[in-house]
C-alpha cells in the first residue's frame, strides 16, 4: 500500500526556519511536490523536484523556500527559510508516478506564521 506521510509542521516566528518532510512508502515516484492552502483559499503549487534532482519553485517562495530529496528517492523536505505571515497554510506532498499514471496525496501538516 502507498502512503504518503508529512511532519514537521509547526508554530514558528516570522524568520525562523523550518523544515516540512514527505516520507513515502512502497513506492518512488518521478515527481515530488509541495502544495499549501491556506483557510478560504484554493490549494496551490510551492515545490517540485523530479528524481533526476530538476527543481521547480513558486514565484512566491522563490529565494526563501528550497525543496530536496534523499538519494532512495523516497522523501522529500521543504525548507522553509524566512517564512512570513503570508505562508502560513496547510502543507501537503504529491507524489507524482512516472509517465503520468497517476498521483498520491498526503494528510498534510499545519504551519503556523505567527509573531
């Protein structure tokens, strides 16, 4: 069975760094990626890496926001350096299977920007 396992989430201040990992288990996939949504908004893209270690960022996070994976291919870290106020949301991974054939959704984990 594959599950798809987020942590790390959290209260922080503004500034202080934090880092969301994606356990993934039975299973690689070509693409991981983060999403967030925050309360009254839609879901939207913040990171991706392929496994061939290609990144992709969201222009909102871009500078601030990194994405990695192990060498197993079977996790996935955000880290989140100088987060603002503005970033607070729930944060989900989405494993994405190679040739297209379908993703998987973790539960998410809360972070909290708060002074």
């Amino acid at each position: 069975q594959v599950r798809v396992v987020e942590s790390g989430g959290g209260v922080v201040q503004p500034g202080e760094s934090l880092t969301l990992t994606c356990k993934v288990h039975n299973r690689i996939f070509y693409i991981m990626a983060w999403y967030r949504q925050a309360p009254g908004k839609e879901r939207e893209f913040v990171a991706s890496m392929n496994t061939g270690g290609q990144a992709t960022l969201a222009d909102s996070v871009k500078g601030r926001f990194t994405i990695s994976r192990n060498g197993a291919q079977n996790a996935a870290y955000l880290h989140m350096n100088s987060p603002e106020p503005g970033d607070t949301a729930t944060y989900y991974c989405n494993g994405q299977l190679f040739h297209a054939r379908g993703d998987f959704w973790g539960q998410g984990t809360q972070v909290t920007v708060s002074s």
